[in-house]
C-alpha cells in the first residue's frame, strides 16, 4: 500500500512539472511567434511564368524567310591589285620590276535587277579588276561606278543576261537595340552564308573622331563578309556589314555595319551627282557628360551643347545660339556627336531637319534648312573654306580658298602664327596647282599619296605671299 501511494505521488509531481515546463517554454515561445508575425516579412519577387514557353515555337523567331530573300542577293566579289614590292638588288641588277598582281575578295550586295552592287570601298580600293560571282556560280567583269572612303561604301555595276534578285533598303533608323538580325555574305567564293545575332548598339564610332556611325551586331562577320548583308527578319537591308574588333583579324563577338540610310544616301549621291553631297547643320561644339556637364553648370549630360555657330549657316539663319543644347533632330535622339553626325549623313543639301533644342530650361523645336558641306582639310593646314569676294579683295587676289580654322597640332599651329599664318589667310596654290575652289582642293588632295611631298602657296594675314614645302 505504501508502495502504491508512493508511486501516485511521483506521478503527480511529474505531472506537475510537465504542466509547469510547457507553460513556462511552449506557451511564451508560441507568444513569441505570434509577435513575430507582426513584422513586415521579405518577400522575393518571382515570376510564375512557365519558362519553357520562352523556347517554344511561337516565340522563336524564323529566319528561313529572311535567309531566302537575301542568299540569292548577295554575291562575291574579287579584286586584283598591281602592288609594288621591295626590289632587290637581283632586281635592280638584272633591271626586274617588283610588281606582282595581289587579288583581295569580299562580298557585295545587289539592290537592282539591273546590276548594281553596293559594297565596301576597303574591298575595291586600288583594284585594276574586278569580278562578281553570284550564288548561282555564274561570274561578271564589275565597273567602279563610285566610291566614298569616308563611310566605306561602293557602288559597282555589271551587266546580267537576265533580271537579278535584289534586296531592298529598309530604314535603319528604325531598327532597334535588341532586335534580331541576319549577316549573309559570300566569303571565300563559298556561295552565301549566314549567321544571326542582335543589334547589339547603334551609332557607334571606331575612329575616335565620331565620324562614324556604325550598327553593332554579335552576328559572326569575318573579313569575307566585308560589303555583305545585315537584314532584318523581314529580310530588309539595314545594313552593310563593313568591320570588325579583333586582334586576330577574325570575328571575337563584335561586328559593324553601315547604317542602309547612310548607305542609300551614298548610292543616290554617287548616281545622281557623281560624288558626294556632305550637309552641315553649321555648328560647333562637343556631346555632354557628366565630366562637360559639370564644367558647363548644367544639369544636361546628354546630348550636343553648342559652343558656337558657323556665319551664313542653316544654324545661324534659323536662330540657334551657343549655349543651346540639341536633344533631337526630327525623330532622333542626339546622345552623342555620332548621332548628329550619323543623321546628317543620310540627309541632302536643301532639306530642312526640325532640331529640338534646350535653352534656359525651355524646349524649342526649330527648323534648319542643311546647306552643302564646303569645307576641306588640307594636311598640315587645317580646315579651309571658300574664300569671299570681301576676302579675296582684302587682299587684291582673284583666287583662292580661306583657311577657316588652323590644325589642333600644337606645334604647327605655332609655326603657321609664327609665319603670321592664321584663320583668314588664303591658300593660293597647293603641289604646284592653283585653287579656286573647295572641289579643287578635294581633287588635289585625294589624287596625292600619303608619301608625296607637299607644297603651299600662301597669303598670310599680312599681305605677304609665301612658299611653304613639306616631306
């Protein structure tokens, strides 16, 4: 009996203390939790969007209909070249020349049924021949018809037995970052090839100068592909592909296009005029950024700042002013100088560009109407310009053209003002050869290698005419 009641007790008091523990740390822990679901929690944002439709076939986009309009469009192209090599002294003793024919190939792109063929100018500089291979394997002699260095673009002709597949231009400006795009050339003589990608960015300057602008694609381009396609997926010519970055001399992820509106400009100037027809909208300045903003006091770090205007320019008939800030012209936003710059191109002398500007916080949209680019650089110099009748007659000369802004090389700008050579001088005559004209300097300077000596004839501010001679 003792021993029951003993038992009885001892399991009272576990009971008891059972009780009391879950009192003491189940109850004030449940309290706690309770307090805790009062405070905010973190959430992670996650979308409940089935990733596998991301690869489905209604999304990929199909490039097959692209790829067919384009193949058949694109051709091979082959130069050959005279090129001079070092002579030895077997040459020289035995009287052997050192020149041998060097044969470069590239792609070309036909845009009439009749035979014309845009393609780069790096692909057909300093060719003797050239020949066209289509897809079809059949084979033509090419005519140069024209070339402009400065955007890498010409146009060549060949005379088909038939009606040729050709593409059409699209309007690049219109095409996006981001966008899917097709890079068909024809390297190698291996009939077309092509290789997709993105737009990777647009406007883009390799120079340095900003007198680029320049479609960046990832589609793989290699030095074959040169004067090739790149056309969206409607099959529309955006671009002729024209460069890549690589240290190697093969593509590494980053290929370059001419825009087809500068390109179409080009080609419309080259048939049209015989050469090209440069605008200017007439200003100076340089593309804000943080670093220029900050100097400026403004809190702009996008678009061009205006640190001066050109006399009897579009800019300054049309009342823009320095210190403006230009956002856009027309349509397209000016981020950086290689916007305008790229813009400009694809537009001609007469036409009026609506240019949206900034000034002391007011948006202003203008209309300028572009004149003519007369404007040349002559190595060594500067910038020159055509000379006035007011500027002519200051110095009693009947020709000539003005120097309008001397170069930025430190040293030969000193030496042109130590020879009392400054803005305003005239350029009578350069390699022998008198110019009356901005066409006359261009002539000149473009038939004059690199190697050639130079020799100017000029009037400095003075009135004195002097000779200056450069190897």
């Amino acid at each position: 009996m003792k021993k029951i009641l003993t038992l009885v007790l001892v399991s009272a008091l576990g009971g008891l203390i059972t009780l009391g523990s879950y009192k003491l740390y189940f109850e004030k822990e449940s309290d706690l939790a309770v307090k805790s679901e009062d405070k905010p929690q973190f959430v992670v944002p996650v979308n409940n969007t089935n990733n596998r439709s991301i690869n489905s076939n209604v999304n990929t986009p199909s490039f097959v209909d692209a790829a067919d309009k384009t193949l058949d469009a694109v051709v091979h192209v082959k130069n050959t070249a005279i090129v001079s090599g070092q002579n030895s002294f077997e040459d020289f003793f035995f009287g052997r020349s050192s020149q041998r024919a060097q044969v470069g190939t590239g792609s070309g792109v036909i845009i009439d049924a009749q035979g014309y063929i845009v393609t780069n100018n790096h692909v057909i500089a300093g060719a003797r021949d050239i020949s066209i291979t289509l897809n079809n394997n059949k084979t033509y002699t090419a005519e140069l018809v024209g070339t402009d260095p400065k955007t890498d673009i010409a146009l060549l002709k060949i005379e088909p037995d038939e009606a040729l597949p050709f593409l059409t231009f699209g309007d690049s400006d219109q095409a996006k970052i981001g966008e899917w795009v097709l890079a068909v050339g024809n390297p190698f003589n291996l009939t077309s090839t092509v290789t997709a990608g993105i737009i990777s960015a647009k406007s883009r300057d390799l120079s340095g100068k900003s007198e680029q602008s320049f479609i960046q694609t990832d589609a793989a381009v290699n030095p074959g592909n040169s004067g090739g396609a790149l056309v969206n997926t409607n099959g529309d010519l955006i671009g002729i592909n024209t460069a890549i970055t690589s240290q190697t001399g093969s593509y590494v992820g980053y290929s370059f296009a001419v825009p087809s509106n500068i390109a179409r400009k080009i080609v419309y100037d080259i048939m049209e005029f015989g050469s090209v027809q440069n605008v200017v909208l007439g200003i100076r300045g340089g593309a804000l950024n943080g670093k220029v903003a900050e100097e400026l006091n403004t809190d702009e770090t996008e678009g061009f700042y205006v640190s001066g205007i050109e006399s009897d320019s579009g800019a300054e008939k049309a009342g823009i002013k320095s210190g403006d800030i230009i956002k856009k012209l027309d349509q397209i936003e000016i981020n950086k100088f290689s916007d305008l710059s790229g813009y400009l191109k694809t537009k001609q002398p007469n036409d009026i560009v609506d240019v949206t500007l900034l000034r002391d916080g007011d948006t202003k949209i203008v209309p300028v109407k572009l004149i003519k680019n007369e404007t040349q650089v002559v190595p060594m110099v500067g910038l020159v310009k055509p000379a006035t009748k007011k500027d002519l007659k200051r110095y009693d000369l009947e020709y000539g053209v003005k120097i309008s802004n001397l170069t930025d090389n430190k040293r030969l700008s000193e030496y042109w003002k130590n020879n009392n050579v400054e803005e305003g001088s005239i350029i009578l005559s350069i390699n022998e050869e008198k110019v009356s004209s901005i066409d006359d300097v261009k002539r000149i300077i473009d038939s004059r290698s690199d190697y050639e000596p130079l020799t100017l004839e000029i009037m400095n501010i003075k009135g004195e005419k002097d000779r200056f001679y450069f190897r």
